[in-house]
C-alpha cells in the first residue's frame, strides 16, 4: 500500500505511459495533512458503523447467512443459503467463529429455521453474535475506502481522493449496508476494486490483470448479481493490455482470458473451502430452468451449488413480487424503481456531484481514458438490477455510491476556483445531512423528501424497514407503555419474546377486540390490506421507533 500513500498531494495528469521515477519530496506537510484526512474520514465512518451496529436486532436477511456462515465454518457443508455463493458468508463466518456459538449439528430444518435456532434457540447471546458476525463486513467496507480514495487520488490528485472518500465514508447505504452482516456492500466493493485494478494494468498489467482477476472472481463468489460485471471488466483488462503493449492484439485477448480465469479459480476455491469433496445435497427445491437462461446455468463454469444457486435465483425471479414507491402498491416491478428510490435516499449535495463528476469523467480530455472503467461497470450493473423482479431497496444498486464517488472526485480536476468552493460547500453539505440521520441510516431520505421520519411514505422494505428496530421497540415499550396490552404485527427475522415483547396478533381477532398499543412494521403497512388496513384506518399514531414502527393507539 506504500503507492496509495506516498503519492503527491497535487493532482496529476492522466497518463498512459510508465511514470517517471519519483523525486525527493516536495511537500511533506501535505501528505501528512491528507492521511490524517483520511484516517478521520474512516474512523468517523467506523465509529457510525459499530455503533449502528450494536443496537440494531437481525434484518430479515442476516439469519440465513449467519447460519450459514456457522455452518460452513464448524460443518464444512454445503447445505443451505445456494442463491448466495460461500465468500461473503465465510467474511461473515470469520466473525461467528470468533464468537464461538453452541450449534447443533444435527439440525435439518430450512435456512429461515436455521438462523432462528443459530441465534435464540441455541443458547447463544444474539447481539453478541451478530455484532461479532457484523464486524468483518465493517473492516472490508473500510478497506473498499481506502480503494475509493486510491482510484479518485490516481485519476485526478489527492484533494480529489480525499473528496471521494468524505462521499463514500458518508454516504447512508454505504454505512447502512456496511454494518450489517449481509452480503451488497461486500460485492459492491469488490467489483470497484476489480475496476481499479484493471486501469492500473494499463501501466504494471503484469501484476495488476491477475490481481484484477482474483478481486472479480471474490465478487462472483459474494453474489450472482455481479455476473453482468464480467465481460465489461474483460473487455476493459484487454484495452489496459493493448494500450501496454503497444497495440499487440494477443496480449490484449490473453488479459481478457487471463481475467476470467483467475476469476473462475477463485469461484471454484470458495466453493473448496467450505468442503474440499464439493458435496453438495440442496435442502431447498431447485426449479428447472428452461430456454436461454438453462443454457446459460448450464454453461457456466462453476461447481453444480453455483449453478443451482442460479436456478434458485431465476426461481425467485418469476414470483409475484409487490413493490411500493411513492405512496402507491402495485405488482410486478417498475423499470424506474432504483432510479426514483436512489433520488429519496442519496443526499442531494451528494446527488449534485454524482452528475457532475460523471460528466467531468466523460469531458475532460485529461480523463477520458478513465472514463469507461469508471462509468462502464455501474452503467451495466444497474441496466441489470433495473430487470430485476424484486423492487426491495437501493441495496440492489450500492455499487452506485461506490464508483461515483470516485467520478465526483474527478471535479476538482477542472481549474476553478468556484469549482473547488462549490465542491467542498456540496461535500459539507451531503455529511451534513448523513450525519443528522445518525444512528437510523437505514430508513434516511434527503431533505427534499423530508427526511428519515417521513421515508415510509415513499418506499418500504430495505430502504425503511428491515426488522432493525424489535431491540429498540421493546425498549420504547418498556420505558413509555408499561403494562399495556400490544398488538403487534412485525416484519422481521427477530423474536418480539426473546426482547421481552409480549404482544399479540391483531390480524387474528375481530377488530373491534382490538384495544390499547397497535405496533405495526412500516414495511407491513405499506402493504396493509384487509384487517391490518382497517386497524391502521381506525388507529390514530402517537409514536414511532427508529423511523421504522410505528405505534398507534386505540
């Protein structure tokens, strides 16, 4: 990492050829100045992650890869959870081991079963667990800062480096995500660090298209939603090649195929990892996947759970998914779900230097070569999500936040001084409006759409409530409503009893038997229909907890 560091602190002019061997520096003081910058920027970023993390209960997802993580570490067995690949559960199972949980081997339930009895039936302190299964995530999305800051310092110097980091290390997905035990900002890192190290293969490709190999290889064996990434990624390694070499073609086509080799190999020894005899016996039913889609599962050039996992994956695609987006319920998807959602839930300072660095990216004849490693990949990964069935939450689409905080560095490039005022004015600005969230990232919108209180009454799920807050309602109960009767409909993974809730299902009586505390998930509201519409119709709100639930009384 000596590169990353040492670099000079004034921005330097992309160029193709080899650099000239480093002089004496010039100004010590600024390099200083840049990594205490940096190393602030990723402490307040770790304080927000680790302390976000100690008080949220399990996500609806966390569960099943925790447990599967306990399972791969202590059983090496391939069982549960294949629509995921192992890497970003054995990062998770790093964590679980650490913590050391009683299990029980000879469980045979399913992947939701599995994660309930891992963390409440099993003896085991819960927020012990995931807070312990939750801090690996947090170190590699530190790590993907530091490879933010590198690309931004690489292209356009180290003030624009030190720019991109403040976006990326206050960005609300990015914390949000990052402090969970799951598998988006894992990917989503990963596929950036790829994109990185494929453009310095245009100087060292030597060292840099095997490297950029393996880190794409980590993001196929994190999630099957990077698949798109790689041809973009090939292509890339092949122009970096060609333009080191010279111009010679079959240097470029071998850094293509070197890319996707080293990528296979890492799929392939995750896979080893977990068990070295590759059994596999899936717990879940696998559909049959026909037409183009079979053909492509069944081309792939992985181990038979990779492939499986892929049916699985295509299996949940063809369900009748709801979405629900300003207010409005509907079936199926919205090509224009991530896109609306990314405009609530991004900060409009952060939003403005998104659009400007992507433009800067493309204009400016300096940077122009870097253009398609830093647009490229993103631009077909969210073509990709956009497709997708399930309109669940700018999670889908975290890579976003990634790769344009590097294109938003990329603006002081342009020799303003406006420029540079307006920069910094938007970076302040942004921080200022991630930091007034804290520590309720999940639930964040920006100013325009009234802030996290007011998220629920434009998207749900993920980007709102993901089960995160049982812990801190049962407090809230315990400390505003002792002893009053609840009713309580929740959407989550948790267990309201083990916290102390004691409530009942309102959906399950007449509704005129429903007096006192009415508790509702935001995410279930929105979808409330029915009795649950009528209750919520008939309540009046007196309370919410951590923009997420929310209380009403009758």
């Amino acid at each position: 990492m000596r590169d990353l560091w040492m670099a000079p602190a004034v921005p330097r002019p992309v160029s193709l050829s080899p650099p000239a061997p480093a002089g004496p520096a010039r100004r010590p003081g600024g390099r200083w100045a840049v990594r205490l910058l940096v190393a602030a920027l990723l402490a307040q970023m770790a304080f927000a992650m680790v302390t976000t993390a100690v008080r949220q209960t399990p996500t609806i997802d966390e569960p099943v890869y925790v447990g599967a993580a306990a399972e791969y570490v202590h059983e090496h067995r391939l069982r549960h959870n294949p629509e995921h690949p192992p890497l970003g559960k054995l990062v998770i199972g790093a964590g679980v081991a650490l913590a050391d949980p009683h299990l029980d081997p000879a469980f045979a339930g399913d992947q939701g079963q599995l994660g309930r009895r891992l963390l409440y039936e099993s003896g085991n302190d819960p927020w012990r667990l995931m807070l312990w299964a939750r801090l690996p995530v947090i170190a590699l999305t530190l790590a993907f800062g530091l490879v933010v800051f590198a690309f931004a310092r690489e292209l356009a110097g180290a003030v624009a480096g030190s720019a991109a980091l403040a976006l990326y290390c206050f960005s609300p997905d990015v914390i949000a995500h990052g402090s969970l035990a799951t598998l988006d900002m894992p990917a989503a890192g990963f596929v950036l660090t790829s994109a990185w190290l494929v453009w310095r293969a245009r100087r060292r490709p030597r060292l840099f298209v095997p490297l950029a190999g393996v880190a794409l290889g980590a993001a196929l064996a994190t999630k099957m939603s990077t698949l798109p990434a790689v041809p973009v990624l090939m292509a890339l390694a092949a122009v970096s090649v060609w333009k080191a070499s010279g111009g010679r073609r079959y240097r470029a086509l071998a850094a293509a195929g070197g890319v996707a080799l080293a990528a296979v190999a890492v799929v392939w020894g995750t896979y080893l990892m977990v068990d070295p005899r590759l059994r596999w016996f899936p717990e879940q039913h696998v559909p049959v996947v026909h037409g183009l889609r079979g053909l492509l599962v069944r081309l792939l050039p992985f181990p038979e759970a990779y492939r499986d996992g892929m049916r699985v994956q295509f299996g949940l695609e063809n369900r009748p998914w709801q979405g629900f987006l300003f207010g409005r319920l509907y079936d199926g998807s919205l090509w224009y779900y991530l896109p609306a959602a990314l405009l609530v839930k991004t900060p409009l300072g952060m939003l403005a230097l998104w659009a400007a660095g992507a433009a800067t990216v493309v204009a400016v004849r300096r940077l122009r070569p870097a253009a398609p490693y830093v647009l490229a990949t993103p631009l077909v990964l969210l073509a990709a999500a956009i497709q997708g069935a399930r309109d669940f939450g700018t999670r889908y689409a975290v890579f976003l936040p990634l790769f344009l905080a590097v294109a938003a560095g990329c603006v002081l490039l342009v020799r303003r001084r406006w420029v540079s005022v307006g920069v910094a004015a938007l970076v302040v600005f942004a921080a200022v409006s991630s930091a007034r969230a804290y520590p309720y990232y999940l639930p964040y919108s920006n100013e325009a759409f009234g802030g996290p209180g007011r998220t629920r009454e434009w998207l749900h799920d993920s980007n709102v409530d993901w089960g995160q807050d049982l812990g801190r309602l049962a407090d809230r109960l315990r400390d505003r409503y002792p002893g009053e009767r609840v009713w309580l409909v929740y959407k989550g993974s948790g267990v309201p009893s083990f916290y102390g809730i004691e409530a009942s299902d309102p959906r399950r009586v007449p509704v005129h038997a429903v007096r006192g505390l009415l508790v509702v998930s935001d995410s279930a509201a929105a979808k409330a229909s029915g009795r649950l519409a009528e209750l919520i119709g008939g309540s009046r709100p007196v309370d919410d907890v951590g923009h997420s639930i929310t209380l009403y009384r009758r």
